[in-house]
C-alpha cells in the first residue's frame, strides 16, 4: 500500500517536473504561491522522500516494484473455465470420489454374484451327470 501511495506522489512530481519543462511553469509553486513558500518545500520534501522509497524498495527487490495486497477478506477461487467456486469442485471432487468407490463395490458385487452362478452350475451340472 506504501508502494502504491509513494509511486502516485513521484508520478506528481514528475508531471511537475514535466511542465517545468515544457512550459516554464511549477505546478506546486502555482498552487502554493512560489517554490520558496513552506508548503511548496513539504510538497517537495515529501515527493523526495518517496522516491527515496521507492529506489530502495525498488533495489530490494533486485529491479522489481511489487505490491502485496492486503487480505481482507478472501474470496472463493473460481474457475476460469467452468465458473465453479471452490466450495462447488470440492463437493464434485468428492462425489466423484464416492462414484469410484461405488463402481468398485458394484465391480465385486458382480464378480461374487458372477462366482456364484458358476459354482451353483457346477453343481447343477454335477447333479445331472448323477441322475444320468
């Protein structure tokens, strides 16, 4: 957040800069009265202050200028693609987990059933060959 604030002050300082340039013409000195008045020199002093910020911050970094927000409040990850919420691909992963487990129940339910019926061939099979 200090980073935000000390990068928009220098981009005011530089625009003054910017229209003493071209125009002759202090923006801070117009709105304070001369460049000597004491609030022209904190607006100056403040503006220099925040770019000292910013070279340090900015050297800390190793060249990068990054901002952290601060959380207040997190809010749900949403899918780009299918536009679920974080509470909606739980409850599928879930789901789809249950729908495994169940595929293999059934998958060995069918396999017992399927034994079953081959054991009690072998034995119908078995009772006509004696009754032959």
């Amino acid at each position: 957040m200090i980073s935000i604030i000390a990068f928009i002050v220098v981009m005011f300082g530089s625009l003054n800069w910017l229209s003493i340039g071209f125009f002759q013409y202090d923006i801070v000195a117009g709105l304070f009265g001369y460049q000597g008045s004491i609030f022209s020199r904190i607006i100056y002093i403040i503006v220099g202050i925040c770019a000292i910020y910013l070279i340090y911050v900015i050297i800390k970094n190793k060249g990068r200028l990054t901002v952290k927000k601060i959380k207040i409040e997190e809010k749900p990850m949403v899918d780009k693609i299918t536009k679920k919420d974080e509470e909606t691909i739980k409850r599928d992963e879930k789901i789809k987990q249950e729908m495994l487990v169940n595929e293999e129940v059934k998958s060995q339910i069918k396999e017992q059933v399927l034994e079953e019926m081959k054991n009690k061939n072998n034995e119908n099979t078995g009772e006509n060959r004696q009754n032959i």
